[in-house]
C-alpha cells in the first residue's frame, strides 16, 4: 500500500470514529471511556490539535475542540455529559495521570 492510500484509510477511519462517538453514541460519557480506554472526545481533539501545530499551524484547544465536536465544547457538554460520581471522578484522576499527566 502506499503512503497516500494508507493515510486517505487512517483519515476515514478516524472520521468514522468521531462520527460514531459524537453522532450515534452521545450517550457515552468522556470520563467513562477515559476510565475505560484510556482516552476521550477531548483527547482526540487534542491530537488533532498537536498535529497541526507540529506542522506550523497555530490552533488552540478550544479551536480543536469546536472543530472535533461541531460546536463549542461547553453547548455540546450541556447536551450530552452528566455530572459524574464522585467514584469515577476517582477513577478519572488515576487515568487521567496515566494517559495525558501533564498534556491535559
């Protein structure tokens, strides 16, 4: 396969990804698969957000998080996250620590 096939495909799926998470599972909450898998909504807004200032582009997070989610992170977080108990915020500090530390 060569490099532009492979990155059009990793391009897709990440599409394919985001539509499925912001689209058809609302319901999933950031601190669930942050304590489950590790990452979140807000983590692949970071990751687009730190590949486009590796290549000279100048976006902040809340730009990349406008981009990732359609709209401004605090409409789309009034729409769709609930307020987390205090047991999985717990859990969130430790996965928080293990998969961002000081990123976030």
């Amino acid at each position: 396969m060569d490099d532009q096939t492979r990155i059009e495909l990793e391009a897709a799926a990440f599409r394919t990804l985001r539509e499925h998470l912001m689209e058809k599972r609302t319901d999933v909450q950031n601190i669930d698969l942050m304590n489950l898998a590790g990452f979140c909504r807000n983590c692949l807004s970071r990751w687009y957000q730190e590949a486009a200032n590796e290549r000279g582009i100048e976006m902040t997070k809340n730009e990349a998080r406008e981009i990732f989610y359609g709209m401004p992170y605090d409409d789309w977080k009034a729409q769709n996250q609930t307020a987390a108990s205090p047991e999985k915020q717990e859990e969130f500090k430790k996965a928080f620590a293990e998969n961002v530390g000081d990123k976030g």
